[in-house]
C-alpha cells in the first residue's frame, strides 16, 4: 500500500491539514519553520508523492474502485452495501468512486465512462433488490464484480443473498416456536427473492415433517398495503403463524390483524424478512424477521473485485440472511 | 465544459465502449478499421484529451466535487441529499466524490485527504440530521459549504432547512382543517428541529388568532415509541388536531391511538414532519406531513460551492420544507 498524506502527518508529528499545506506549498498557510521542516523530512523518508493523480498517471491505475449504483444511495433500503463496501475498500488502501444512476442508462454510461478515464481498478455494478440484470457493453473493458444482482449465463462474477437460506431460516423459526401451520405471504412480482424465499419455505417445512399445502401460500403486493389486503386471507387459512416475504407486508399484516382483533403472537405469530431499518424494531409488537445482508454484500464485492476471495463457484457467491429475533412469534 | 468520452462517441457514431478500447489502445478488442479511423477523427476534431487525470494535472483542479456525509448513504433517510448533489454536479460537468464517514474522525481526516490530493473543485460537507458542527480543520484549505448543518458563528456557507416555516406549514394546514385546539409533540432532543418547528407552531397560531397553550405541547422520544407512550396525554388533553415533531411519532401516535378507539381523522387530525419514506405514505390512514428537501439541499449546496448562486444571507440559505397532504387531516 502506498505511502499516504495520513503517513506523513503520523511521522511527522503535524495534521493532515500541516502536511496539506506545506507540500502544496499553499501561501497564506502560517506553519512554524519546525513544523515544516518536520514534514519535508517525513515526505522524503517515506517517498510519498504528494499528487494522486500524477502517481495514478506513473502507476496506470488508481486506487479508486468505481461502484455503480441504480438506486442504493436513496432508496431507504440498501444503503448499507456503499458502507460495506467503502469499509472493505478503505481497508485495502483503495477509494469508493460512488455513482447512483437512478436506473437512467444515460447517466450510467457517462458514470462509467467517468470511472474509466480515472482508471479505476474495478467496477462493482450493485442494485437496490437482488435481481438478474444485463450487464452495459462498457463494462466489458473492465473488471467487473456484480453486487445484489446476476446475468443470466453468469459470465460475470456475482455476490448475492442467500434467498432460499433465508426462506428456510424464517420459516424454521416459526417451527421451532411450535407452530405447524405456517402460511406464507409472497410478492406478486417475479423475482429471485420470490422464487428463493418460497423454496426455503417448503424446504424447511418438509425437513421438519409438516405437507406443503399450497393452500397456505399467498401472493400480495409487497407493501404494507398488500399485507392490510391479505389479512382475512390469513385468518381464514388458519394459520397460527405467518412468513411475510418482506417487513413492510408485515407491517400492514399486523393493521389488518389487529382490526379483527387477532393478537401477535398470542393468536398468530409473525416473521418478517429484510429487517428493515425504521419500522422492523419499531412495530407493535417489534417484528422478529431475517436480515438482507447488505453490508456483507458490499464488503464482499470488494473483496472479489481485488481477487481476495476465490470468485464464487458458479459465478454467484450467496451471502447468508441471518435471523433477528424480536417478539412477534 | 470539456469533452467527454461520451461526446467522441456520439460524433463517431459508436459506443462508448468503443471510444475506450481506442484511445487506450486495448490489446483484444476486436474494432473494425472503419470505426476506429472515426474515433480517431472525433478526438482530433474535438479536441478530446482522453486521460482525465493527465488533464486535471495540466489544469491544476479536477472534475471532483467531495461529498463527506457523517451517515447519509446509510440512514433509510437523507439518501436524497447525494441524489440532488450528484444530479446538480452532474448538471455542471462534476464528478461527486462521496465519502460517508459513520461519524469516525480518523475515516474522515482521511476522507477529506483523499478529495484534497486528488485536488477536488470544493467539499460539500452534510450530515443526515440539521444540526451545528465544528468544521474539521483540513477543510479551511478548501472551499467547503456545509449541507443540513452549519457553525455556531456562520463562518462556512450553509444550506438549511427552514426548519421553522415547515412548522409553520404543518400548523396552518391543520387550522385551515378547522381546527383550534392543536397539539404539538415534539422531540426531546434539543436540536434546530425542535426549537424552529417549535417556533413555527407558535407563529401559525398567532397569526390565525389563537392563543399558545402550553399545555398543548408535549415531549417525546423522537420514534414510534415516544408517539405510541405520549397518546394518553394527547387525548386527554382535548385536541382535535396534533403536529408531531416527525413522522415516527405520527407512527407510533397512530397505533396509541388505536388501542382507545380514537379514529384518525374523524376524532383527531394528525401531521406529521419528514415526508419519511416506507412510512408516511404507508400509514393507515396515509399520513399527511412536511417534507425535509433533502434533494432541494444536495442540488443547493453544489450550486453554492461553484458559485453559481449567490453566497446565501447570514450565512445559511434556508430552503422550504413543503407540505404533502394525504388522508389524515
């Protein structure tokens, strides 16, 4: 890792600030003779050159890493894969190059674009809900890592959660509190998340010895509206415990619940999935649910994009969504 | 501005891609003659220098705008900040540098050493809640504008919300509702929030002829469950209307309310402040409530940093919180 103006001012005893001034010999700056000659000293013992970009120039990449976002930075979701990945990024002595491109392919090519003509070392290329995507021709020319998304034929390597892993571990959850008859609420919209949380249901259903019926399966929009819409349903199934495709459909579930004067987790029990900042821990009662592991998505990309992690078997690395326990089962 | 990567691909006719694996002359890529000959003209003819750190050093500043954010990417809440400075920077031919620092100084000194060594334009420095700061020393070697925060003497130029017109706008929205007897949760934690909604509250009132009761105004923890507690008070206390200091409590007020069978808004109108995502509109009934500009503050504070408005008066530019009406007033 090369020398940094943090380096500098460590050995010299000053500020970054001092180390600023003296090496870009800023007029105006009142440094103590001292002081400077301090960080001359420490410039030259430690070779550090003080322009990043004319050492990028001399070295032919830089150490910024570029990720592409579509939506992350504002969406109030997934904002936790920028942190995982500037931590890992920092880490290593690399930079994270943010851009969020709010889906508009115009602003994604002049984003990449941007990151090739700073010579990034690589690309991570991350959405905002795990889905396949098709990966910009620009792209091609650089190393890329997928984060929270996959191409159909996996040509590019990708980390994503572990849906099915998390489908079994909510549902298992509810067995494991008793309950035999366990209904789940899925998304409408066709989606890895869809088809991987529902495989894990049945999965842990048939581990445990309990039929799937199919009966107990439901589709809802995957808002709190839809979990309002999918009450009666519930009821009627006479489920005592429920697996909601995400906590927001929890969360509406609960009003629905609670109007026909069904109590959680005394008449039905509820897990939810995303553990989702602002309403998980803040239902009534707080909503026991799996998390996406957002952070460790983005800190993982990072480690694939720097060839620190053997690429993923079969173009996917799976992260695992572990359980958050609360009171609602 | 200058040309880009993306303007030789469009006079070329060809793909940005393309355009790269030309001017970098990548071993490879399969060009046919014909497209590369017309790269080839389109940078002559535009001028085009394709290495954009080899022209930051001939031109002494780059097309880097720093964003230092304390937690901004990774709140499910002020996302909307980054999303209105890139646009803005975008807009202008920069580059946002993010760098999100979770509040740890040692994170940040070496994020503010970053964006200076790669000689970045000026640094917007935001925080995901409105509340003073003191400035790091390594930014007064660069033109700094501060975003939702400010200094206690107003030495940096400073983008704010006008924290008490949105009270304000909350309070007169519910007087144009019919309402007379209005009460005010507002948050515990002392903060510009509190004191300029407070304030805002107040003048509404005065100027609609009503008198401050300060038995209408009450404290709470600012989330769900400060609501949910301070439900009782509110009911006793005879209003017909409330103003809760965000939309968490509007949340948690609405389950308090709930459980005595009072009917939002039937029995009491309710407003909330934030215009939070996931929850405002999610409510039942939707929540109406003011929003925080989180966009309008990015976009703002970029266009201050390049001097593209005006230095704001005082020190910090106040920028309107609007209302967004829904179903519960």
């Amino acid at each position: 890792m090369s020398t940094t103006m943090r380096d500098v001012a460590r050995a010299a005893g000053v500020s970054v600030a001092t180390v600023s001034h003296v090496v870009n010999d800023k007029p105006g700056a009142r440094i103590g003779d001292d002081a400077r000659r301090r960080v001359h000293e420490a410039v030259e013992a430690l070779g550090y050159r003080p322009n990043a970009l004319a050492k990028t120039l001399s070295e032919g990449s830089s150490r910024f890493i570029g990720l592409v976002a579509d939506a992350i930075a504002t969406t109030p979701f997934a904002g936790q894969i920028i942190h995982g990945a500037q931590d890992e990024a920092w880490r290593h002595g690399f930079v994270l190059l943010v851009a969020n491109t709010e889906g508009n392919d115009e602003v994604e090519n002049d984003a990449i674009a941007m990151m090739l003509e700073h010579q990034v070392r690589g690309i991570l290329y991350s959405t905002w809900y795990h889905r396949e995507i098709t990966v910009p021709s620009t792209l091609q020319q650089s190393e890329t890592v997928l984060v929270n998304c996959f191409t159909a034929d996996d040509s590019f390597p990708a980390v994503v959660p572990d849906e099915e892993q998390g489908g079994r571990t909510a549902t298992a959850e509810l067995i494991a509190a008793g309950h035999r008859r366990i209904a789940f609420v899925n998304t409408t919209t066709p989606s890895p998340a869809r088809d991987g949380r529902r495989a894990g249901y049945r999965a842990a259903l048939v581990e445990a010895g309990i039929a799937v019926d199919e009966a107990l399966e439901f589709d809802a929009d995957p808002a709190q509206e839809g979990g309002y819409d999918v009450a009666a349903a519930v009821v009627d199934s006479g489920a005592t415990g429920v697996f909601c495709h995400n906590d927001r459909v929890a969360m509406g579930l609960y009003d629905g619940l609670r109007e026909r004067g069904v109590r959680i987790p005394e008449d039905i029990a509820v897990i939810g999935f995303d553990n989702q900042d602002v309403i998980a821990a803040h239902l009534r009662p707080p909503l026991s649910t799996v998390a996406l592991p957002h952070y460790e998505l983005g800190a993982a990309g990072v480690r694939t994009l720097l060839g620190l992690e053997a690429p993923p078997v079969g173009g996917r690395r799976l992260i695992d969504c572990p359980s958050v326990p609360r009171q609602s089962l």
